[in-house]
C-alpha cells in the first residue's frame, strides 16, 4: 500500500509539474553584453520555475561562443549571419561617443538610424530562413518574450503564432515605449537624452527636453514602419504593425528597480523586476582579486562599460584619469579597460595604487566591504549591482538610457553626476567629484539606505516575474488589465480633434464678426456720403 501511495504521490507531482511548465521563447539576439545578460537572466529564472525555456540567440556580434547568458535554459544560437556592417556600426559608436552634436542636428536629422536599418536587415536574414522558421513551429511555443529596443522579435512572435506575449524593458521605459503604450510622459518631470537639473527644472531645460521627446517618437515611428514594410514584403500587407504586436503584449516587464526611477504614470500590467541574477547569490573574487581587495586599502573601482572602449576613446581621458589616482594615494584604484588598450598598462607603470585589468568580477568586487566608490557610466546593470550592494556612485553618462540614469540617481542622493566631456575639459570637476563621494558620508548613507529598501522588499524581482508570467499563461492572459487606449490613433487619445475644433469655431466667429463688423461700416459710410 506504501507503494502505491508513493506512485500515486510521484504522477499527481508530475501532473501538477506539467499543468504548470510553459514552452517560451526568449528573443535574445547579441546586440550587446549587457542585453544578453539581460535576457539571459530571465530565462534563467523561468528555467529555474519549471519552464522549457529557450534562448534565441541570432549572432549580430559573433558572442555565442564567447558567452553563457544562462545554464538551465535550452540555448538556439543562429550564426553564419551577414553581420560585418552591425559589428563595424557597433564599434563606430566607441570612437562616436565623445562627438558633440548639436540640439539642432538632433531635431532636425531626417537621416535613418543605420544601428536600427542593419538590425533590420539582419532580422529580415532570421525571418526569411524558412528552415529555421518551421524548426520554430514545431516547437509550438505557449509565450514569447523579447526587449524594447527593437520590434523584430514581436513580428517573429507573430509569424510563430505564439498567443501570449511579454514585452521587456532593459532599462527604464523609453519615451518611444512609453508612448506606444499611452503612458503619460511629462516631458517637464522625465529626462529624456539630457538632464533635467532642479526641481522644477528651468524652462530652457524642460523646452529642450520637449522637443528631443518629439523628435524621438518621430525617428522611433519612422524605424517602426521601415520594420512593417519589411515584415509585409515577405508576408503580406495585412501583417500587423510590430507596435501594435508589442503594445497589446499580455504584461511588461521593467528590468528597473522602482526605487532607482524617478516615480510617474504607469499602467496595471507594468511590473518592475530589476534585479534579477542578482539577488540570489553573491559572486566570489578569485585568488588575484583577493589579494587586491584585501590588500588594506580602501578600493574605487572604475568601469565604462563595454560600449565606451577605452581603445578608442581620446587618449587625455585615461591620462587624466591616472592622474587623478595620484591625488588619492591612500586608495586603490581598479580600472577597467579593454584588452586591446596597451596604452592604460603604459600609463599605469610605477603607480603602486593603480591595478589595470580588461577584465573584473563586477558583482563581487562592489560586495566588498573594502570598496568605496564606484565611477560608472551608468548603465542600468552596473547601477543596479551599486544599488544591490550599497555602493556610492560618480555617474558619466555617454549614450543611450545612460544620461536619465545618471539624474535618476543623482536626484535620489546616493551618487554625482558628472559630464562625459569633463573628462577631457575639466578633469579637475572629476577630480572634485571622487573627493566628494570618499570624504562626504551622505552618499554612502543614501545607497546604504537603499540597498536596505531594495533587500527587504515584500516581493523580489524573481518572485514577481514567476508569478505574473504563471497568472497570465495559466488564465489564458489577463484582458482585464489591458489599456483601453491600445486601440486608439493618436487623435483621438490626445483629443486633437476636439482640440482643433474648439480653436477653429473662436477663430471663425472672430472672423465672421470681423466682417460683419467691416461691412457694417461700409455701409455706414456710404449712408453718410448720400
């Protein structure tokens, strides 16, 4: 009878087990580092929940072999693409980051975003491999889930006839994003490229940041439907638009931290699980590191990230840089390069406090008791591993969501903005900034307070994607909290109409009344003169 009873216990384990297991596909193309942990992240955790999880990963930039975005989950990489021209665009953009545009060339720049056109081509390559696509039918995927900075993914999700679909921030929601899903995005409270200073910010600032948001939703649109020309090329003009793929997504998942982001209008099927990959375990220094990090000294790590290669980036930065090290002999400075950068191992012979290296456990370093400051660019997965281990932070900013970042943090007091530009004009303000942040405890104060927030949160972010994503799959999606909005033009939500139409009807009685009033007159002169 024991047996029996243990049988029975096994298959009514396994039903449950299998009731409860989703296939999804993960759309993890390797446009970057950054985003292939992102993504990767997530698949892991639905891995780790029960879920067939696969990663699929279209090669842009030749990674696949080169890195491991997640261990349970079933990885696809696709190579052999024709990516020589996304990889040379990618490396343009580390010798491009230190270009200075002007306001105007950014509004008025009718110029097609070649970043945007050569993933577009490479998509239609993925799209367009008929062999490649029936291997994916036949997998017959329960959900999709793929990222905001391109469509792609939600076309393929179409193509694959896969019904439930999560749409995922990398960062905090971009104005495009934001505005796709009818979210209210005052221009005067979110930063969008530049920083809003001052609360309120002045009206030169909110100006400016008014017309960057519009020019941005116009080249956004614009790359949205050189996407819909491609996709209806290949599979007819009825295809749908891949925004509206994107916006009617079961839920969206925000890989933010909502105590890092400055609050504002959401939705009720916008969750925020930033944070991921990160809570679980801490990462362990290896032998090298130890000996650095326990060496005595207080540490300041320094990381740029792997967009802005310290290879090709203006050779006074790394120069000012080491010399800004000598001011803080009691200190060890690890700093971050690329590999190729002979340069930096030059400029660092002979001073004692400084360790170059291409390579640093990022995680492990910045749990350290030792360490005291971190100088970032700001990007969302290094802010997030500061926040995580309360680490205080300086902020330079060189593209993309990285200048909103920056304020973000900024405004809650636990790091100092800097420009990325002082660091070639005016090494003497970063200079200002480290003194700050070693020797004022309000920082250390604030990010210690946060990282007790973000630790002791009612949910963490691996809970609240489980759970949602098992609500929605398990319910069939949830229509319940879709926006209204979704299904109205751009007129219509603003109440342009209205709008036109209430300014028309004054201007016309003006009008009539002017004339009336004319003719009157005319006619009053005319009595006279007889």
């Amino acid at each position: 009878s024991k047996m029996i009873i243990r049988i029975i216990t096994f298959l009514a384990v396994t039903l449950c087990y299998t009731v409860s297991s989703h296939k999804i596909l993960v759309f993890s193309p390797t446009a970057s580092t950054s985003h292939m942990i992102s993504q990767g992240r997530i698949a892991e955790e639905l891995a780790n929940a029960g879920h067939d999880v696969v990663n699929f990963e279209p090669d842009f930039l030749d990674l696949t072999d080169k890195f491991v975005p997640c261990k349970k989950c079933r990885r696809w990489p696709v190579t052999g693409l024709n990516n020589k021209l996304y990889k040379d665009i990618q490396n343009e953009m580390s010798g491009n980051v230190f270009q200075k545009s002007s306001l105007w060339s950014k509004i008025f720049n009718s110029n097609r975003d070649e970043h945007q056109d050569e993933y577009n081509n490479l998509c239609e390559e993925i799209v367009t491999n008929k062999e490649l696509i029936e291997k994916l039918k036949a997998e017959k995927f329960d959900a999709y889930f793929g990222e905001q900075i391109h469509l792609c993914g939600m076309g393929l999700a179409h193509i694959l006839g896969i019904k439930h679909r999560f749409w995922v921030a990398s960062c905090t929601m971009s104005v495009s994003m934001r505005h796709s899903l009818g979210i209210p995005t005052p221009s005067s409270l979110l930063p969008f490229m530049s920083t809003l200073d001052g609360t309120p910010a002045s009206f030169w600032q909110r100006a400016k940041n008014f017309v960057l948001q519009i020019a941005h939703i116009r080249d956004e649109y614009r790359d949205v439907e050189w996407t819909n020309q491609m996709f209806r090329r290949h599979f007819g003009q009825d295809f749908p638009s891949v925004d509206y793929i994107a916006k009617t997504s079961d839920a969206v998942f925000v890989s933010t931290d909502e105590l890092l982001e400055i609050q504002s209008p959401t939705l009720s099927n916008v969750f925020h699980i930033g944070g991921l990959g990160i809570f679980n375990k801490e990462a362990k220094l290896d032998e090298e590191f130890s000996k650095v990090m326990n060496n005595g000294s207080d540490v300041v790590l320094f990381s740029l990230g792997t967009i802005a290669n310290t290879t090709n980036i203006p050779p006074s930065i790394m120069e000012n840089l080491m010399r800004i090290t000598q001011k803080f002999k009691d200190y060890k400075f690890i700093i971050k390069v690329d590999k190729y950068d002979t340069r930096s191992y030059q400029l660092s012979k002979g001073l004692d406090n400084v360790l170059v290296t291409d390579w640093v456990p990022q995680t492990a370093i910045l749990a350290h008791p030792k360490l005291r400051a971190f100088i970032t660019h700001a990007g969302y997965n290094s802010l997030m591993e500061a926040a995580h281990a309360g680490v205080p932070v300086i902020l330079i900013p060189f593209m993309f969501d990285q200048p909103r970042n920056g304020r973000h943090v900024a405004k809650k007091g636990w790091g100092i903005l800097r420009d990325k530009f002082q660091l070639i004009d005016d090494p003497d303000s970063i200079e200002e900034a480290v003194r700050e942040i070693l020797h004022n405890p309000k920082y250390q104060e604030k990010a210690s307070r946060l990282r007790k927030l973000m630790r002791s949160k009612p949910q963490n972010a691996s809970e609240r994607l489980i759970k949602i994503t098992n609500w929605v799959l398990e319910n069939d999606g949830v229509e319940e909290l879709q926006y209204e909005g979704k299904h109205m033009d751009f007129f219509t939500y603003y109440n342009l109409d209205i709008i036109i139409v209430a300014a028309i009807i004054p201007t016309l009685i003006f009008i009539v009344l002017r004339i009336s009033n004319i003719t009157v007159a005319v006619k009053s002169t005319k009595s006279k003169k007889e």
